[in-house]
C-alpha cells in the first residue's frame, strides 16, 4: 500500500514508529505536514491537497494532527 500520514513532521515518535511499521511491512510511506494541507470532503469526492495539488495515488490517509492544532474533537 502507498500510506500518506498527516503531520507535523517525520520527527514525531507516533508519526515515526508508524512509518518504521508500515514500512517493515512492505507498505510505503509518505509523511505529510498537515499545515500545509486542506480537505475538501463531499460526500462523492473526498480529496486532500498539500500546497494547492491533490494529494493522488494513495490508498490511506492517516492524520495525525495534534489536539491543540484544531477546535475539532476539544
């Protein structure tokens, strides 16, 4: 599988214990800065672009974005 995960960079223990897993298993992995992203989410085209382009050819999406970043889920 092609994995984008969502954070605030590489360095994070959760985000790099997760790259190092999923790569263990043969999946590969992108680590994206959700700062830089925004989702557009209908309900028959969901889509997340980093710096203006969608991001394409993923097949999971894994946001790791930290409580004190959005007003979502406080």
């Amino acid at each position: 599988m092609k994995i984008a995960i969502l954070s605030n960079g590489p360095g994070n223990y959760s985000t790099r214990r997760l790259k190092e897993v999923a790569s263990a298993h043969g999946h590969r992995v992108r680590v994206v800065k959700y700062k830089e992203c925004y989702a557009s989410i209908e309900q028959s085209n969901p889509t997340v672009s980093y710096r203006g382009k969608e991001l394409s050819g993923f097949d999971a999406i894994i946001p790791r974005i930290a409580s004190n970043m959005t007003g979502y889920g406080t």
